[in-house]
C-alpha cells in the first residue's frame, strides 16, 4: 500500500525554482532517506508534502487521497502526518507534557487524563517522563528534540517527516536521537528522512534518494547508492561527504 | 631586574600584594561613591540656591508650594480621585479585549479576509489620529443630543466609551507588534501538528506575544489613567477638575500638585509590579530551539 | 564603580532637591515686583502700564452679553469688547476715559480665565471678566474696588420637575452645574448643599450643552449671565429665580497684579464714576433686565 506519493511536484520561490518535478513513492512501513547538498531542495519537499507551503505544479495523494486538492481540509491532513524540524520549535512557554498533549486535546479531542497518560508513556519509552514538568529552555539540545519527536508522535501520524533533525545538535547529543528515530522505523513507522548523516541512512534505511537542483537525481537501496552510485554527479556528492569524514 | 624577580616569587610578598591589591580597588570604589555623593549634594545646593534666591520665587512658592492649600484641597480632590480610578479600571478591561479583536482581524492572512483587514487598519488609524478630547466632547455631549431612546446620557458613560474606543487603537498596534515579533516557526509547530490557526493564535502565538509586549501595554494603562481626567471636559467632577475648582478658588496651584501626587502614587506601584511579572516570566521568554 | 551608581546616586538627590526647595521657602521675604503703592500721581504720564500712552485691558474669550455687547470681529466671538457695549466694556471705557485715554489708546487682550491669576508678570494693566472678590484670591492678585454686585440665578428646562420649585431647598435632590472658576460653584456647594454630585464646566459652551442634553437640572450663573443664556443659549429654558444677596453681596472687581501702583488711580476713577452717578447709568443700561427674576429663599 503506498502511503504517500508525489506526482510531477513543482515547487518555485518567486522566480526560483526549488523542486522541478518531483514523483517519489512511499510505501506502509518504508523508511525512506533524502540526501543531497544544501539548497537542492529536500526542506522544501517536507514542507510542501506537510501543505505548509503550496505547490506550483503537480499532486501530492496521502494514502490514496489528493490532499492538495481544492477545498481540502488541511488542518485535517496535517493531524494524519507528523513533521519535525531541524529547529525544535518547542513551545517556550509551556512544559513538555503541556507540549505534547496540546494537540491531542484541542485537535484530537482527547480528555486531559487521555491526552496526558498517552504523553507519559510515549515520553517514558524515550527516557524523557522524569522531564515532563520542566520547561523547554531547561532541556538540552537532545532533549528537546526528542521531545518534539514525542510530541509529533502524540498524534498518532500516518508518516513521519523529518528534516533533518541533528543537524543543530552537538555531536555528543545526536546519537540519543538517532536512536528514537531507529526505535520508529522498527516499530514500523512509515517516515521520510531528510538527513546530513550518511551512516544512520545507510543502516536504517530502506531506499535512499539523491536529490539533486529540485529532482530525484538517483534512488535505490542504500548500499547501492552509497557504495555503486550511477550518476557522477552522486558520486561527487558522496565523495565529498567522505572527505568531510561523515561517511 | 633580578631582584625583583626573586621578590615576587616569595610567597609571603606575593600574598601581601595581593591584600594591598585588593585594599587598593575598595580604595577606589570607596572614592568614587563619596565623590558622586559630594557633588550630587553640590548640585542639589547650588540648584536650591538658585531657585530660592530668584526674584520671583516667593511668588512662585506662595501660589505653587504652599503647604496649606495643598493639604486642604487634599480630601475633595482624593474623593474625586475615586472616580478616575473607576473609571480607568472599568476602560482597561474593554481596551484589553477590543484591541485584541482588532489585532486579530487585522492578522488574518488571504484576500477572503481582506476586508476585515482593511477595516482593522481603517480603525486603527482614526482612532490614534483624533484627538481623545475631542472624541471625548463629541460622544459626551452629541450622542446624548440626538435624544434617541435606550441611548444612556451618562456622561461618564460616554466618556468611557471614548476612551475604550480611543485606546483599543493604540493598544491593537501593541499587540500587533507582539504578534508579529514571535518566530513564524512557532506558527509553523503549531500547524504542523494540525492546530488550526485561531487555535494557533490563541494557544500558542498569543501568549508568547502577550508576554513580549506587557511594558508598552503598561505604558498606556499608565497614558489611560491620566486621561480619564478628560471626563471633566464634560462637566463631570474627578481628580483633575476638582483640583481646577479648588485653584480657581483660591488663585494657587497647590491643589494641582495634591492631584498630581495621586496620579503619581498610583503609577508607581503599578510600574514595579510590572517589573516584578516581568522578571517572573523571564524564564520562558526566549523561545525553545535552534533557530527560533 | 560604575557609571551607573554614579547616576543613580545623582537621581537620589533628586527628591533631596525638592524637599529642601519647599523647606527653604519658609522665612523667605523678599517681595516681588518693586511697583510702590505711594505713588501720588495719577496723571496719564505718570501711570505705570505695560506700555506708555495705552492702557491694556484683558478678558476672556468668548465674551458674553450683557458683559459685552456688540457684533464680534476676529478674534473676539459672541461680542466684541473693543464695541464699548456691554456692562464691562462701558465701564472699562469708562474707567479709561477717567485715566485721561481716548477709546483708541485703549487695547483689549485676550485673557483666560485661568491666567488672570497666574504667576509671573502679567500680560494685561488690568483684567475685567466677572471676576469675585475673595479674600483668598486677594493674596495672590490685588482687586480694584467693585463695580457691581452679583447675585447668583438658576437656569432650568421649562417644564421639567425642578421647573416647579419654589425655595433653595427644594432644588436639593437634583443635578446641578455650574462652570468652573465662577462662584456659583462654591454657592451650589455653601448654599444649596445638593445631594447629588454637582458638575463643573470649563466652558459656558460645555454647562449650557449638558443643560440642554437635561445631562443636568439645573444651571447656576449669575444673574446677568442667565438672561444670556436663556434668551440665546438655551431655548425652551427659564430662570427659575434668583438668589437673595448675602450681607454685603457677591462682588466683582477689577485684578491687578500685585502691588501695581495702577490700582489707585483705578479706584480713584471708580469713585468718581459712583459719585457722578455714571456707574448707576450703565447698570440701568446694560443690566436693568438682570432685576426681574423671583427670588428663592
């Protein structure tokens, strides 16, 4: 069953153009990575695929559906689909457990007593429970994003985005959460993961996808776009990526 | 070149320059704080001086700091205070409200909005261009003028009304730049996770802005507080206008600093009260995140 | 120690400042303007004016009938001062002529209420607008003798409830007004002692609008002013009655600054203008109507 898909998605910023027809499939349960450089335009995909920026050109079909049809009701699109950003965005001025039963609450209708036992138990897999009275600013960079992670997950999403999601977090803090995101992707979660960090896509993912100027250059399983590219121009992102030690 | 050397690394001689060091900063300090005592107190002599041995200063204390007149006049006037107060605690309930509905419309985004946009700009704009007085003599004495049935001819009602109207402009621009100045990812986390945008607004954008902008909201309470003195345009006796009567009685001002003199206690407390929210609220003021 | 603790210890002596001011006033006894009081001469060389050879005359704006009488030109409105019309401007005429200056030396300024009595040197040889002797007042200003006795009047709606009332007491339980700086306020409050909260104009324009929106009951003015505004300002209204004089009566005079040695040769021509039976004259002719209104007790 495909989850997500995207049909000739064309995406421009005033006269620049960021995606130049984008088609990429997501299966149930498929974990797929998006790798390129800086600008090729892996934030925006997420972004137009959460429909908080609108398309140019071309669909976008959630389990089967257009959602980027006329007249959708794009609250109820983005409750199906959890996004998590490279910034955390937490909201400063309530508590995590405030953070993550916010939604569930005031968009799923939960009761309090719902939306908080539901809160603890996803913030006690991650190891986060004993933090769930504190305030955003207390935490380490880790600690919120997985706390942001928590939060989407409250919803109970059907795909998960993530936008690359450690590159604001100091070294030492990244492993934490690339270990929540593992523990997603095994328990099935379907997720699209734009990412900076090759060896986690290497080994958590089930199909990489180059992107390269706004198309999807090259795609496959990971071991073959990391160890056999096709196209040179993988190769020399790859190349450069390993020079840089991330690989 | 040696020798001093060899002196400073005996460890007894290090230790007592360290001391006289450290004698010799509280030293300075110690100075400093007389030096700016001594000619603060200078000033202060030099300027008492000036002022008391000018040629008009008996006139100007007989008709401006005479104790008596000030005390006197000091019970009407407190009496009529109580009217102020009333009505600048019932005003700053409605601003608070109605100019939050007006920064709201005017942040509604999309041409379908456009004319609650256009409206909320139209407001703002006559309401901070007319002069309060004016609007103030138009509701006060015009409405009641038309004579139409169920309109109140309260004075203080309308006046009140004028200054709600008045004030909710200036205030929805307050607002607006709390608004404004919080982080579009916010609004971003907060669709994202479904929310929709009043939910948004009020869930997650408008605390944050509220909190931001509590000084300038301050400062037009404390602006509404010595406006409401212009209900005695109409007639009506508060703080002001009793102090207007009393000065006009006697030909001396001391009843308008009796008046001013409350006008000041209230501002005060209400400012380090403020202060005091404020620097509560500091923890949560920046916002959690990378970029934010 | 930093700049800032300098500042702050510099605002601290801020209210020092001001504490010894009002302190160091006691005992304080030098006298302001060194105009003498033992001038003899009255001639118009003689005179001390703001400006020599014109005799500067204030009032306020706009100036009312029966005070002031005839067509207003810029920037005077309702009635022009400089017509010579009206009680105040036939006396101030009066006066000047005394003083030995024609109708062309004489200037009118434009005064507000307000600022006949501020401090500092005043803008006007003196300043007619109704103004009541007090003895408070007479500290800070200096008062010519009277040249009229006011009594104060009610103006009220016709056929409303106060417009059958027949005594002082009766008026009581209604909303009264006067405007401010006028003795009807204090006689509203010393005489009348309403129970509701009276109101107090700064302008005539403010108390005739709120009498005419019934916003109040009644209007306390003096007698003369209350012709003007029933027979112009507020139609449908009458004048209830008048007031009894108190021993000795409500009087108005001239204000001169303190010490202005103007002052005497002002009342000179005052009582010549009593003696001669000039005074009387104008009152008949400017202020006869100001009789006819029943007395309340």
């Amino acid at each position: 069953m495909t989850a997500v898909r995207l049909e000739d998605v064309r995406k421009s910023f005033g006269a620049n153009e960021v995606l130049r027809g984008i088609d990429l499939a997501v299966d149930d349960h498929e974990v797929v990575c998006l790798i390129g450089a800086s600008g090729s335009g892996k934030s925006t995909l997420l972004r137009c695929l959460n429909l908080l920026e609108p398309l140019e050109a071309g669909r976008i079909l959630l389990g089967g559906e257009e959602i980027t049809r006329r007249g959708v009701d794009v609250n109820a699109v983005r409750r199906r689909i959890g996004i998590v950003f490279q910034a955390y965005n937490l909201f400063p001025h309530m508590s995590v457990l405030r953070n993550v039963t916010l939604a569930p609450r005031d968009v799923l209708g939960l009761s309090r007593a719902e939306a908080e036992e539901r809160a603890r138990e996803l913030l006690a897999r991650f190891g986060l429970e004993s933090r769930r009275d504190e305030y955003p600013d207390r935490l380490s960079g880790g600690q919120q994003q997985r706390v942001a992670i928590v939060r989407a997950l409250a919803m109970q999403p059907e795909l998960m985005l993530l936008d690359e999601v450690t590159s604001a977090l100091d070294p030492e803090l990244v492993a934490e959460v690339l270990s929540v995101i593992r523990e997603l992707a095994e328990g099935g979660m379907t997720m699209l993961i734009a990412t900076h960090e090759m060896s986690f896509a290497r080994d958590i993912a089930n199909r990489v996808c180059f992107l390269d100027a706004g198309l999807i250059l090259e795609e496959g399983p990971p071991e073959q776009i990391f160890t056999r590219p096709r196209e040179p121009r993988t190769q020399q992102f790859l190349e450069r990526i390993i020079a840089a030690g991330r690989l | 070149m040696a020798r001093e050397g060899d002196r400073r690394a005996d460890p007894e001689v290090a230790r007592r320059s360290r001391l006289l060091e450290g004698l010799r900063l509280e030293g300075e300090g110690a100075r400093g704080v007389a030096i700016a005592l001594l000619s603060s107190l200078v000033l202060a002599g030099i300027i008492v001086v000036a002022v008391t041995q000018s040629a008009g200063w008996p006139e100007v204390r007989r008709t401006f700091f005479d104790w008596g007149d000030i005390s006197s006049s000091f019970p009407d006037i407190a009496r009529a205070f109580v009217l102020n107060v009333k009505i600048f605690l019932v005003c700053e309930v409605f601003i608070l409200v109605l100019a939050l509905v007006i920064a709201v419309l005017r942040s509604l985004p999309g041409p379908v909005f456009f004319p609650l946009r256009a409206l909320a700009v139209i407001y703002t704009d006559l309401a901070r261009g007319v002069p309060t007085i004016l609007v103030i003599a138009l509701l006060g004495f015009g409405a009641p003028a038309l004579q139409l049935t169920g309109v109140p001819s309260s004075r203080v009602f309308w006046a009140g009304v004028g200054l709600i109207l008045i004030y909710s402009g200036y205030v929805a621009e307050v607002y607006r730049a709390g608004i404004e100045s919080v982080h579009p990812s916010q609004e971003a986390a907060a669709r994202s996770l479904g929310l929709s945008r009043l939910q948004a607004l009020r869930h997650v954008i408008l605390p944050q802005a509220i909190r931001r902008v509590i000084p300038p909201l301050l400062n037009d309470f404390i602006g509404l507080q010595k406006d409401t003195a212009l209900v005695g345009t109409l007639g009506v006796i508060e703080a002001f206008n009793q102090s207007q009567i009393d000065s006009n009685a006697t030909f001396t001002y001391g009843a308008y600093l009796a008046a001013a003199a409350l006008f000041v206690a209230i501002t005060i407390p209400l400012a380090r009260l403020t202060d005091w929210l404020i620097a509560r609220d500091r923890r949560r003021h920046q916002a959690g995140g990378g970029f934010a | 120690m930093s700049g800032q603790t300098r500042i702050s210890l510099a605002v601290a002596a801020l209210p020092v400042v001001l504490l010894a001011v009002v302190a160091a006033g006691c005992g304080s006894t030098k006298p302001s303007s060194s105009g003498s009081t033992t001038s003899a001469s009255c001639a118009k060389a003689d005179l001390n004016l703001l400006s020599a050879e014109k005799l500067t005359v204030g009032t306020d704006n706009p100036a009312y009938p029966p005070w002031f009488g005839g067509t207003p030109h810029k920037p005077w409105q309702v009635s022009d001062p400089r017509s010579g019309q009206g009680y105040e401007s036939a006396v101030a005429y009066a006066v000047a002529k005394q003083l030995g200056f024609s109708k062309g030396e004489v200037t009118w300024t434009h005064v507000p209420f307000n600022n006949s009595f501020a401090p500092g040197p005043k803008s006007f040889d003196f300043d007619i607008n109704q103004v009541s002797i007090a003895p408070a007042r007479a500290k800070i200003i200096a008062f010519s003798d009277p040249y009229y006795t006011i009594n104060q009047s009610i103006v009220v709606n016709k056929g409303t409830p106060i417009a059958s009332a027949t005594s002082k007491a009766a008026l009581k339980p209604y909303e009264l007004g006067a405007q401010l700086g006028t003795t009807s306020y204090q006689f509203i409050k010393d005489k009348i002692e309403p129970s509701k909260t009276p109101s107090v104009f700064p302008t005539n324009a403010g108390a005739v609008q709120a009498l005419k929106n019934k916003q109040i009951d009644g209007l306390v003015v003096d007698l003369p002013t209350a012709f003007y505004v029933t027979s112009v300002q507020v139609p449908n209204s009458k004048i209830l009655g008048q007031f009894p004089a108190e021993p000795g009566g409500e009087k108005v005079a001239m204000v001169f600054a303190k010490g202005n040695s103007l002052r005497t040769c002002v009342n000179k021509a005052l009582a010549t203008l009593k003696g001669n039976g000039t005074l009387k004259q104008l009152q008949q002719q400017w202020l006869a109507k100001a009789t006819g209104a029943p007395i309340l007790k």
